[in-house]
C-alpha cells in the first residue's frame, strides 16, 4: 500500500544501515537543511550528473584537493593543475585582465611564441 504523505520526526539520533545498494528515486524535488555539519564519504568512485545548471554559494573558501590532476573544461577552452606543479590553460583566445599589477616571474627562461609580438 503506497503511503502518501509521511512526515516523520526522530527526536534524537536516526542511524540506517543498509548491507548491500540503495536507490531513492524521486518523482519531484528534494532538499535537505542541516543545522551545523554535513559529510560524506565514498570509498571508490562518486559522480554527480545535473542536466542543467549547477550553482555553488561559500561563504568563505573553497578548496578542491586531488591526488594527480584538476581539471576545468567547456568546450575547447581548459585550465589543468597538475601535482608536478605545472599550469595548463587552454583556449581559442586567453585574456590576462588585470586592475592593478601583473607581474610574471620564473626562475628559467620566459617564452613567448607569436605570430607578432605586440609590447605597448
């Protein structure tokens, strides 16, 4: 028999235990509101697939840790970290937009390869 509305309240601790998969599949929309800390832990693989836009909102710092690599990528444009240290951006067109300063700095050699070479 299909329950159709059910509102539970758990006054103290609710802990679930489930021995093998889990599948929640919901018909409309779900939202979840946690008063202090939430957390997960996936010991493989995760993936999270949204069909249209997908917006994150920090009220301080993000940080984003990888063993190897971070990648960025729309299209033919992407920004890649590597853990070698080493910086990859790519794209069609690059603009460098700063405010105040920019300064380059390398302890080797600085290249710049271009059809022409445009200073000032």
């Amino acid at each position: 028999m299909p329950i159709a509305d059910a509102n539970p309240v758990y006054p103290a601790n609710l802990t679930v235990t489930v021995g093998a998969n889990q599948l929640v599949a919901i018909g409309g929309d779900s939202s979840s509101a946690v008063q202090r800390n939430a957390s997960s832990t996936v010991q493989s693989n995760q993936v999270l697939q949204v069909g249209k836009d997908l917006q994150v909102t920090v009220g301080k710092n993000v940080v984003l840790r990888a063993g190897d690599s971070i990648s960025i990528v729309c299209g033919a444009a992407s920004l890649t970290l590597k853990k070698d240290g080493s910086i990859v951006i790519k794209g069609k067109d690059i603009t460098l937009d700063a405010s105040g300063k920019l300064n380059a700095k390398a302890s080797g050699d600085t290249t710049i390869k271009g059809g022409k070479i445009l200073n000032n």
